[in-house]
C-alpha cells in the first residue's frame, strides 16, 4: 500500500505564506523599478543612433550632438551594428541643483536595496522547507551579499539604469570579481530557480507518496 503524502506543518505552512507575500512584494518592487529605470533611460541617457548609409555614429545628450564616420575593414562590406545598449549611471550623493531629480534617485536607490535584501530573504525562507535545504540563487546572492552589505572598501556608492534594468555599483575598478548584471536577468534567474526547485520537491514528494 502506498504511503500517505506527509501534511506540511503549520510552521511550514506559515513559512509557505510569507515567502508567497514576499514574492507578491517583489512583483510589485521590480514593476516600479523598471518604470523608474525606463525614466531614467528617457530623459537622461544620450541619444546614440547608427546610419548605415553613412557609416556615421550619432550620440546627443543634453542638447549636444556628436557625429562619428567608422571606417570600414573593408570598403565593399558595411558595417553592422545588432544592438545600440541605452543606459548609464551616477554616483549617489553627488550634488543637484533639481530637487525632482533627487527624490527620484532616494526612492530609486532605496526601493532597488530593498528588492534584493527582500529576494535574499525569501531564498533564506525556501532552504527551510524540506527537500529545498539547498536551494540557491548565485546572482540574488551576489548582489546583495558583495554589493549591497559588502561592497568593496572605498568603492563610489553608484546606482545604474539601462536595457538590463537597475544597477548597483555600476562604477568599479576593471577587476572586480562581482558585477551587477541588470535586474532583468538577475530576475528572470531568481523566478528560474524557484520554478524549478519547487518543481523538483514536487516531484520528488510524488515519487515517495
């Protein structure tokens, strides 16, 4: 006869609602943040435009426009360029004369922190459920223990925004160990996981029921 399935415990149960609060909250987190990071792109990141016929780069920010003509490898083969990457980034802190500006970035840097100690958070939650003690999300993991509480002595306390989404500590040395990849992939990695870790106790309490 086969074994009854085991009721989760009410600890368990209790565990299972705030991770599911948490992830409702990071929903909800990382939708204002790409609306914040979108803002960013529109009314700050400079304007870069490639014409193929001319082989000539434009970049215009603040009102000043810039042309660069590429010269070609070969005459008789144009250039190709697949993606024009938008974004950039500023150092927290610095001083403004637009106090919009300002309150937009406290809320930005402050909302951006706050999504990744709160993902951290649920990862902490999931390793306690059975069959999930190893659960892991290297890039969650990442950001939030080397960028956000341990960054590197000394290093410009820097926020970024772009076609990867918001970044912390976007201004390093060239030989930082840890980057910042975009709250897009790092994302898109943290509900990966998830997935398939549950998919997987699942499977697993199906197979031993």
């Amino acid at each position: 006869m086969a074994s009854r399935e085991r009721a989760a415990s009410q600890d368990e149960l209790e565990t299972m609602n705030e991770i599911l609060q948490r992830l409702k909250r990071l929903d909800n987190q990382a939708g204002q943040l790409i609306n914040a990071n979108n803002s960013f792109i529109e009314h700050r990141a400079p304007r870069v435009e490639f014409d193929p016929a001319t082989d000539t780069l434009t970049f215009e920010a603040e009102g000043i426009e810039q042309k660069i003509t590429l010269k070609r490898a070969d005459p008789n083969k144009p250039i190709q360029i697949d993606h024009l990457a938008a974004g950039g980034g500023y150092k927290a802190g610095r001083i403004t004369t637009q106090e919009e500006t300002s309150q937009a970035e406290l809320m930005f840097e402050g909302a951006l922190e706050e999504y990744y100690q709160n993902a951290h958070r649920v990862l902490k939650l999931v390793k306690t459920l059975p069959g999930l003690t190893n659960f892991e999300c290297r890039e969650i993991t990442i950001v939030r223990n080397k960028l956000v509480e341990h960054p590197a002595k000394g290093e410009p306390y820097s926020f970024g925004y772009g076609s990867t989404g918001p970044v912390i500590r976007p201004m390093h040395k060239p030989d930082r160990e840890w980057v910042d990849a975009g709250l897009v992939q790092n994302s898109d990695a943290f509900v990966t996981a998830l997935t398939e870790a549950f998919k997987r106790q699942s499977t697993a309490r199906d197979a031993g029921a």
